[in-house]
C-alpha cells in the first residue's frame, strides 16, 4: 500500500492536493476534538452542530475552509459569529498534511502520512492546552502507544535501516528520555519556583469553598494549584472561621488530604467552606505540568531522544521569549501561568521539518561532527 513506486505513477502533486485537502478535513475534526475533549464530550455523537442555536449542520455546509468563507464566520441559522478557529485550524492541518508531502513525499508515502498524524496531534494539544491549559491523556499516552506502534509499522521513522526491532527500541529510548527530561524541568522548577507569594491589601477576608478559594477580585480552583497531596496554601490567619469554631492570629497549611491551624488538624472533607481574614497568602505552583511530561515522551516515541532534547531546548527559547514579550507589554501577569505544550509542539514542528539541517549547522557552527 505504501510502496513508494506505487505511488509515483500517479503525478507527485495531484498527491500534494490530495494531502492539502485531506489535511482541511482532518482540520474540520481537530475542530470537534478541541471543542470537546476537555468537557468530556463524545467525538462522535451529536453530530456537529451550532453551540448557539444547536442547529444540526447539513453535509453541504460543513465543507472545510469554503463553509466558512461562504458564510462569513456566522451560523447559517442563528447567524451567531463562529469562531475564526475553526477556520485557522483546517487551514493550519492542510498546510501541515501538504509540507509533510513535499518534504518527505519522495523518501517514503508511509513516513509522509505518519508525520501527518504527528502534526494533527500536535494541533490539537496546542489548542486545548492554550484553552484549557491541559493536554488530554488521549493525546499523550494516546500518542506514547500509538507511536510505538508506528515505529514497528514505519522504520524510517528513526532511521533503523529497516529494522523494526531497533526502530521499537529507539522509540523506547525516545519516551524514556522525553518523559525524563521534562520531568526534571520540572521538579527543578518546583523547588525554584514552587511558591507563589500573593500580597493583598489591608485585612482582606478570603473563602476556601469547596472547589476553590474566592478571593475579593478572582478565584483560584484547587486544581490549578495542587498537583501533589504535600502541596499546600500557607498563610496567618488574623481570623479563622470554620463552621463550629474561631481562631485568632493562627498558622494555616491547606493541603489536599489535612487542614491544620497551629497545632490541631482537621479534615478537609468536614469543613468545605471556611473563612479567614489575612494580608498575604503562599500558594503552591508548577514550573510545568504533568500533561507537559506524558506529551513530551510521546513526541519520544514517533521522534526519538534526539527530537525531545531539541524540541526542549527550542520550547524554552520560544517560550522565554513570547512569555517576556507578553509581560513586557502587560498581557499577561506574571503569577498567572503560561501553558508550556503550544511551545513543545511548535518545536517538535520545527523538528519535522528542519531539525536535522539546523542541528548539522549547529555542529558546523562550532567545529564538531555528530
């Protein structure tokens, strides 16, 4: 099926379209996975249809790009605007489907096409994650399983001569040491940068409800900041209400398994809402998150180690320099936190299309040879 004369007795660029397009369509369904993987909806089931008006889109309007050309960005219904993502990102697959043809088209159809679902996922992880600032366990294990998987189907994927067996284990290699080099980013960033000191004004009265802790201009969700049960909030209380006692002037640490103020402990179960007054408060924070480590090993796995140390390296860079930007010119607040996955995928793109020339300059650059 993917035997490279087979399918050049067909003109290379009628393949070119055919990806172009076939890329649009896939985007047309990394549109339904971003909309619904993070709210835990079916992919299939309802079919698509308007958020708005909930009107059922029909097959002559649900045509990649040209749909929402034709209708300007608006339901044909309700006429609800509809988001220039869902255009962006049909657009963003078949440019993505097509470079991976012209690049690797002429050494091998299958790595091609493998390339193209690495570039699909990497889509959708960067999409979600800059929503919802996680990346779903079906894109990373999802990916860690399933390039596996294609390292056995496609060899050439890490230049195992092909060897099947040693394209597996250089695809082990690449999960172990991808999942290992961002894993020690980030326990390095948690001790360095593992406490967020929150200053606020006067005697400011603060609720730890059940889902989250309310404070006078925002709310912050427990699960935005507790990633490990030895995390903790910590601050002096002037006063501390729970529902059938008082403290003054008492030490507080709220962990996900134990409340303690002072010396005695309570059970966070038992008091879901609780008030207290205070000038400033520690909160527990992530360099980076887990969902950041699982997507890293599995670019590992259809890459190898070579595309996870550049692909850190790159995303550190991008990521340092879009961040600053932003905080320079006060776009974002620098407690607030920046999702890491976008930069990953953005460099492990760079990785498919130009990894191996700008790593051989880099070594021509100071004098070595891989």
């Amino acid at each position: 099926m993917f035997d490279h004369e087979t399918w050049a007795k067909v003109p290379f660029h009628f393949w070119s379209v055919v990806l172009f397009m076939f890329g649009s369509i896939v985007g047309s369904f990394l549109n339904v996975c971003i909309y619904r993987m993070p709210i835990g909806k079916s992919l299939i089931s309802p079919p698509s249809h308007c958020p708005h008006c909930g009107y059922s889109i029909p097959f002559y309007l649900n045509v990649p790009l040209v749909t929402w050309l034709m209708l300007r960005g608006k339901c044909a219904n309700c006429a609800a605007p509809i988001s220039p993502r869902y255009f962006l990102v049909e657009l963003l697959t078949g440019l993505m489907f097509l470079g991976c043809w012209l690049i690797y088209g002429d050494q091998s159809p299958a790595l091609a096409l493998v390339y193209c679902i690495v570039m699909a996922g990497l889509i959708v992880a960067t999409f979600i994650d800059l929503a919802h600032f996680i990346i779903p366990d079906e894109i990373t294990i999802g990916g860690i399983v399933f390039g596996f998987l294609c390292s056995f189907a496609v060899p050439g994927l890490h230049d195992a001569d092909g060897s099947r067996t040693k394209s597996l284990g250089w695809s082990f290699v690449g999960i172990l040491v991808g999942g290992a080099l961002v894993e020690a980013v980030r326990q390095g960033g948690k001790l360095a940068f593992g406490r967020l000191k929150l200053a606020l004004e006067g005697e400011t009265k603060v609720l730890f409800g059940e889902t989250c802790v309310v404070l006078p201009t925002r709310e912050i969700r427990y699960d935005e900041i507790f990633y490990r049960d030895t995390d903790a909030i910590r601050f002096h209380g002037k006063r501390v209400e729970l529902a059938d006692r008082c403290f003054v002037e008492a030490d507080i640490a709220l962990s996900p398994l134990k409340l303690k103020i002072n010396d005695q402990e309570f059970d966070p179960e038992q008091n879901l809402y609780f008030e207290a007054v205070t000038d400033r408060m520690v909160l527990p924070r992530e360099a980076m998150g887990f969902g950041d480590v699982k997507f890293m090993g599995a670019i590992g796995a259809f890459l190898g180690w070579q595309a996870t140390i550049f692909s850190l390296v790159v995303s550190s860079f991008i990521g340092a320099i879009v961040g600053g930007t932003l905080i320079l010119l006060k776009r974002h607040e620098r407690a607030n936190p920046i999702p890491f996955g976008p930069y990953i995928a953005i460099a492990a793109a760079i990785w498919i299309f130009a990894g191996k020339p700008i790593m051989e300059w880099f070594f021509r650059m100071i004098g070595t040879v891989p």
